[in-house]
C-alpha cells in the first residue's frame, strides 16, 4: 500500500494548513492564476436564468427562436380550424367525392434500428425488456393489467416492432408481429383509460404501425390486416382529441407527432396534417429549453425526441413532402446537448433516472438523426456543464432537478459530478432509476433517485430535493448559481466551475457550494465542498454530513494506511489517486460497497468512497484532490 502512495507528499501538500471556510481558501489550493472573463448565470428552476439577460453561448449555431411555425395560408388555417371542430378530414379534403378506403398511401423506410438480441428474442417466444425476459403467451395485455413502466412502455408503445424488424428478414418476423398484434387488439378492443390509453403509449403505438406497416399489414390473415387497418383510423381519432391533453409535454409531443405521421399515410390526410403540425411545433416549444435540453432534463427523453422527429422526417420522405424547416430545426436543436453528456467511450453519464446508454445506441440514433454537429460544453438552460482536458470529461448537474409537472424519474442530484478517463468511467452515479421493473428491482426506484446515489454531498441522509413516488419531486433545491472560467496557469489553462444550491437552506441554514478545476492536460481534478450559513450568525451544533464519489464498475480502489487517500486502478493500468485535505472536522475517507445500472437495465455492483463526518452549522469546507499517476 506504501507503494501506491509513494507520491503522497505532493499530493499533501497543503493538507495540514486548515483555513477559515469564509476566506475561499483549500487544503488543495485552488490557483486563481490569470484568469480570463467570467461567464455567470443564476439558475433557476428548470434552467432559466434568473434575470433572463444572460446571452447564449457565442458557439450555438442554433437557438430556440430560430425555431419559427410552418407558415400557413389563409386557406390552410380555415381547413386547420374546421378539422379542430370536429368536421371528417375527408369532406375537407375532398368535399364532393365519397371518403376514401383506410389504407397505407406509402411504406415508410426509418433509419432508426432496434434491438437485434431484444428481436431475436421475440421470435424465440418471449420479450426481453431491460434484462428481464416475459413469454409472449404469459403477457396479460389488457389496459388493466399491473406492469412495471419498462413493460408498458414496450408492450403497449408497440416499440417492440423496431426491435423484431432488426432481428431478420421481413419474412421471418411477419408471424411474430401478427401473433402479439392479434393478442394485444383481442385485449384492447376500444379505448380505455388505463395504462395502454396514455397519450404517450398511444402516440407511440400509432408511429410503430405507420412505420413498420409491412409487419402488421402484409401477413396471411385478412381479418387481422382488416382489424389493423381500423384500429391504426380509430386511433388517429383518438389522437386527434386526446394528444393536446397528454399527461406530460413529451406525451403531448408523441400524440403531435403520430397524429401528422397519420395525416400523411392515411387518404384525404391533410387536413389532419396540419392539425398536427400546429399541435406538434406548439407542444414542441413547451418541451425543449433556449439550447435545445428537454424541460424534464432526462437523457432518455432527449434520446426519444429526437428518435420521433427522425421517425417523422421518414414519413414526410415516404410521401415525398420536405420536411418542415421548423422540425428540422429542432432536430438540429436537440442533438448537440444530447452529444454533451458523452463520456471518453461513447456512451452517456446517468443523470435524471437514465442509465449508461451504450455508445453503440447513441451513434446508431446521432447517425439517423443526420445531424453533424459538436456538443454543447454549458447547457446552462438544461443544466448541465462539461469540462474536458486531455482524455478527461467531467459532467456536472448545476442546475435545479425538473419541476414536477415535467419530472421523469427525476432525481436529486443537483451539483453532482461524473469523471471518464478516455474509455473508462471513473466517478458515476447510480443511474437507472427509469430502467426499474426489469432487472433493477421496481422497490429500489426511488432510492436511485436519492441524493444518496449520486457523486455529491448530502446533508443529514437528506436528499438536497424531496423525492416522491411516481418519479415526482417536492420541495428542495430552487435556486443554483453557476459561474465558469477559464485561468492560465504557469502548466497551462484550466478549467474552473463554481456552483452552489439552496436544497439545504430551509431545512439546515446551509447552502452547499461546489467548486471544480480540470487541469489542462485532464491529469489533476480539484474539488471543495463548502457549506455556508444561509446568514451572518448561523446555527449552533453539528450535523451529519457524507461527500460521496461512486466509482465506475472497472474501477478496483484500495483505501490508503492513512485513511485520507486512496488509490484507484483502471482496467488499462492507469492509477488515480484521490486524497481529502487536512481539516479539523474529523473527517474520514472509507470504502463501502454501491451500485450502479448500465443502459440495458442490468445493475452491477461498485464501490464508492465516502468522506464521512460531522460539521458545525454554521459552515465547512472540504477539499479533494483526484490525480492521474505517472
């Protein structure tokens, strides 16, 4: 173990000169250096700044008000109206002639590909869903039926189909397709108002068998291809009532986008064609923040927006309509933040009950989307910073989690922090909170979305913003002040984030303040946890408090003879240590075991290390140092 830390002398130094927390001082200096301008913003909830002066990084190429409706005539809004109120799309379409059969007016070609194992396991008999597998012939597909979200979303959204349409040739899937199709329509035989009736499931149900007719419509059965045909027009109804009523924005934004794929695919189509487009650019506007992050800040339902709009841009180019420039703005929008929460292997950080999605997922979905484009280092509106050097990333959470009306499994994580070193993650969060129901267990849900899971400081075993059931929020972290600069330094440049949350401040009188430098080179990462009286005098007393860093699930950590460093080895040699610096609080550095749950849903254990203690209440400092060797 000595041997590990034959470089601790330099990584002490300083750890014994305990400063005064107001004076900003650190075991682990923070050199101020030159510094270059200051770009600041106070955030408040979901992303907005404070004052709303703060301009837009000088590096977007795109912004929120680039994104401008479809300009209609007069005539168009006189059809768009009518439709609204209710009269048949067929005696605007074509007053004088009898409405048109129901069938497909084109075949939809979507470059967006599914899950070939996920495929090739339905046409073995059974879903595999996260890691979990259910027999097709046990699945109880009544609206009714009790299933686990990951289960609903697959079964009654009908994304299943991508999934089997990537497994083998059209020929050897049609029969699959057929027998769940066959089972889900005898179990839903007319609008309901359980789980298989959200707007969400249901707009997503609609796309799948717009896009992937040829699966359910071109199979041996003519009863079936019948029943298809009705249940994909009395669905596009449906929609065409329920999508401005959805549960949520992203709902709203599935029920838009299958109600104008419908109006393109289905005869005397454009009368509800239009009706969407004004629903979908209005719903979209609600859904996406000034720089292009969703308003719920989940990189899962970023990943879903875009894969709608791709899915939408096929079916305009079935019918051979170009695409509204207003949509492909905003899939040029949503993009670059989404590339933003990539680590050194590809692959996505887990913030706000995401997993970590494979790299192989998202450079499937960027490629499809057909956006080129680089990612966006200060989301400050989704809330998110990125910080690199050398092989390096550092993803930070500064901003307040998602108000609960827009909350997807959101989590308190606020100033949370996720490192990669090239291709190997080496600080994570738990993640997965989204994924619970199939491997994850569903009871453990809200714990991964506690403070607790995420690479911060928590106060008390108290998460910095309530959690509640259903992947709600309450009350907590309103108000984050973020700051970002670049210094000059006698190695080089680094990169300096400072950001605090209030999550503690009614509870406890403290706000917690966080301060982060990368290095240049991405070889030396500085960190202070500050608490700070919320006024002059403070509290009296003490109170728990625990600085966690979860480690990656390749990362082997051996705790120091000390116990105020450790060492941690990844799997390609590479040695990082992390040391506490000196302070009079008595705080300690352990190792304790963890979890943490990849993009399919599997959970794995980890370790985490943990700086543990008491401090008084009216105030602390804690500074870390996290050094690549050699």
């Amino acid at each position: 173990m000595d041997a590990l830390f034959s470089d601790d002398a330099t990584l002490k130094e300083n750890a014994d000169n305990q400063t005064d927390h107001d004076s900003g001082a650190s075991a682990f200096p923070l050199d101020r250096g030159g510094e270059q301008p200051v770009v600041q913003v106070a955030v408040g909830p979901n992303g907005a700044d404070a004052d709303g002066s703060e301009p837009l990084d000088a590096s977007r190429a795109l912004v929120l008000s680039d994104f401008v409706p479809p300009s209609a005539g007069a005539g168009e809004r006189l059809i768009r109206l009518a439709y609204r109120m209710g009269i048949p799309g067929s005696a605007l379409a074509a007053p004088f002639r009898k409405p048109a059969k129901t069938r497909l007016l084109a075949t939809v070609d979507s470059p967006l590909i599914g899950d070939r194992t996920a495929g090739v396991a339905l046409r073995a008999g059974h879903f595999l869903i996260h890691g979990a597998k259910a027999p097709i012939g046990q699945v109880e597909f009544e609206s009714s039926s009790r299933m686990s979200p990951p289960f609903e979303r697959v079964i009654h959204g009908f994304s299943w189909l991508r999934d089997l349409a990537a497994s083998a040739p059209r020929e050897q899937c049609v029969a699959t397709a057929e027998r769940i199709s066959k089972a889900w329509l005898d179990a839903n035989p007319e609008p309901g108002k359980c789980a298989a009736w959200k707007v969400e499931y249901v707009g997503q149900r609609l796309l799948a068998w717009l896009t992937h007719a040829p699966l359910v419509l071109s199979g041996l059965d003519p009863k079936l291809r019948t029943r298809m045909l009705t249940a994909i027009e009395d669905t596009a109804r449906w929609l065409d009532r329920k999508a401005g009523r959805a549960e949520d924005q992203f709902g709203a934004v599935a029920g838009w986008v299958a109600v104008t794929a419908a109006g393109l695919l289905l005869p005397d189509g454009k009368p509800r064609r239009l009706h969407g487009e004004a629903g979908l650019v209005k719903a979209l506007g609600e859904f996406v923040a000034e720089d292009g992050g969703v308003l719920s800040r989940s990189p899962l339902a970023q990943m879903d927006a875009i894969a709608l709009l791709t899915d939408l841009r096929a079916c305009y180019q079935a019918v051979d309509r170009d695409f509204p420039d207003a949509l492909q703005v905003m899939l040029e929008l949503l993009v670059p933040p989404l590339l933003a929460l990539r680590h050194g292997d590809g692959g996505l950080g887990s913030w706000q009950g995401g997993g970590a999605t494979r790299a192989d997922r998202v450079a499937a979905l960027i490629e499809a989307s057909g956006v080129r484009t680089r990612p966006l280092k200060d989301i400050r509106h989704w809330g998110f910073q990125r910080l690199t050097g050398g092989n390096t990333v550092v993803q930070m959470d500064a901003a307040p989690p998602p108000k609960p009306r827009q909350a997807r499994f959101g989590c308190a994580s606020t100033l949370a922090i996720e490192v990669s070193d090239g291709a190997h993650r080496l600080i994570v969060n738990c993640g997965g909170a989204a994924l619970a129901g199939g491997q994850v267990p569903a009871r453990i849900e809200q714990g991964l979305r506690a403070t607790a899971a995420h690479s911060t400081l928590i106060l008390d075993n108290a998460n910095s913003t309530a959690v509640l059931i259903n992947g709600a929020l309450g009350k907590g972290a309103e108000q984050v002040e973020v700051e970002r600069r670049v210094m000059r330094q006698k190695g080089g440049e680094a990169t300096r984030i400072e950001a605090s949350h209030d999550g503690y401040a009614a509870r406890y009188g403290l706000t917690h303040r966080r301060i982060l430098m990368l290095r240049g080179d991405g070889e030396e990462l500085r960190g202070e946890d500050i608490l700070l009286p919320r006024n002059s005098k403070g509290k009296r007393g003490k109170i728990d408090f625990a600085i966690r860093f979860h480690l990656g699930p390749h990362v082997e950590a051996r705790l120091a003879e000390d116990k105020r460093g450790a060492s941690l080895l990844l799997p390609d040699g590479s040695l990082w240590q992390f040391r506490i610096g000196g302070d009079d609080s008595g705080a300690t550095l352990g190792l304790e075991e963890s979890l943490w749950v990849s993009g399919g849903g599997r959970p794995r254990p980890i370790e985490q290390l943990v700086i543990q203690g008491m401090t008084s209440r009216s105030g602390g400092q804690f500074s870390w140092l996290l050094k690549k060797m050699g």
